[in-house]
C-alpha cells in the first residue's frame, strides 16, 4: 500500500507577516507541515499549485525550507498564483507540462500543468492533451491518480469562472479510462469528492483560508490536506484531515 498526501494553496508571501483574506499563510503552513509530520507516515507528497500568492523568490525558499522537512517526495505543481521564472531560479528545475511520476510497481501519478499566461483560469494545451492521453494508452497495467491545479468539474459556486476553461477535452481524454483512478486538484480551497464512471474526482481544501458559497470571502471552515491510499490491487480510498 502506497501513502500519499495531498496538500495545496498554501500562498505563501515574500513578507511572513503578510496577511491574505486576513490568514497568515506561513503560519498555517508551517502548521500543515507539523500536524502532517507527528500525525501521518506518507510515501510520498505531491502539491497541487498556488505555492505562493505573490510569485517572489522569497516564498519559494520559505515553501523549499517547509517541504524539506518532510524528508519525503514531494512533487510540487504550479497555479496561476504562481511565477514559473521565479521558482525555476530557487529550485533548479523548470516545472514540466505534463510529467509522469512512478508511485511503485503498479501506481503512477502524473502532474499536468493547468496555468495559462497571465490568467486567473486553467487551460491545457492540444499538446499536453495529446501527451496525456499517450500516456494513459501507454500504461493500461498501471494504476493513474492525475494531478492538476485547476478543477475540471464544476464546483457550483463563483470559483466555476476561473476553473480549467477547456475542461470538456480534458474529461473526454479520461472518460472510460479503466485505468485512471482518481484525479485530485487544488485551487478551489474547498473539498468536494464525486466520480466520473469509476474515477474519483476530487477537491482539497487549502493550507490557509476556505472558500464556499457565492462570495468570495473565506469560509470559517478549517484548513486541512488530503490522505490517498494506494492499494496494489487499484483500489484507493481517501479522506480529507482538517487542522484546529
């Protein structure tokens, strides 16, 4: 069994002091980090985008010291939030479009970046697309959790304007894929689960502030991460953990 961790949107900021919509990102972040750490044995970690809100070096490094402690895994995803330049320069690594991930023997993930230039909204390329459904026809004897910021679904309320605006190609490159399992993203800061034939698909709520309902006030619901189990034989099951 393979233990993975999602956790996501943590918008971290170039000052630790900063406060967004009246949270101080750092200090729930950091939060995350240790309940996660005393509380869960994770394989693996992988963090579906919005690491930073402003896109500074500085938030990157903050986010770098953070992950470090895990001494895990992690795979790190960008959003819109995010500035690919800048974290590029603290990483080393430039952030692939489409990248698959080997979990074990019989699990991959594979990460997809949803970000479009200078836009709050997702897209994902003919290109990507084509990769993606490669992939999935490629590995018919894996199982596949895919890993996006975006949501491809609707969510119901306001953050439906600025999900992933091609999100019919998307569905339709997975749909009736036996193969693919579940597929997890972030940006909507609130936790949802619901199924697409056989495929979980799922929603994590944020590190920091919630959102919910038709305003764009944060909720009062708790920050909090997603635990995946992976099962050799394809089975998975997951549960969100809220932090007091």
């Amino acid at each position: 069994m393979i233990s993975l961790i999602q956790i996501t949107d943590p918008h971290l900021t170039e000052n630790k002091k900063t406060k967004v919509k009246s949270w101080l990102t750092h200090s729930s972040f950091e939060k995350t980090i240790a309940y996660i750490k005393t509380n869960e044995t994770p394989d693996f970690i992988v963090v579906s985008g919005d690491i930073s809100n402003d896109g500074s070096k500085k938030s990157y490094v903050a986010y770098q010291q953070g992950i470090e402690r895990f001494e895990k895994p992690v795979f790190t995803i960008l959003g819109n939030h995010d500035n690919h330049k800048n974290f590029h320069a603290v990483f080393r690594t430039k952030f692939p479009s489409v990248e698959k991930i080997t979990l074990s023997e019989s699990w991959l993930i594979m990460t997809i970046d949803s970000t479009s230039m200078n836009k709050e909204s997702g897209h994902i390329t003919k290109q990507q697309l084509h990769a993606l459904r490669k992939l999935i026809e490629n590995n018919k004897d894996k199982s596949l959790v895919l890993c996006l910021h975006h949501q491809p679904i609707k969510m119901g309320f306001w953050i439906d304007q600025v999900g992933l605006e091609n999100s019919d190609q998307f569905i339709a490159s997975i749909a009736n894929q036996s193969n693919v399992k579940a597929v997890v993203w972030g940006h909507v800061h609130h936790e949802s689960e619901s199924t697409l034939g056989s495929i979980k698909m799922l929603s994590t709520p944020s590190t920091c502030y919630q959102f919910c309902g038709n305003t764009e006030q944060p909720d009062t619901n708790k920050p909090g991460y997603r635990k995946i189990k992976l099962f050799k034989s394809g089975k998975l099951e997951t549960k969100v953990v809220r932090i007091d």
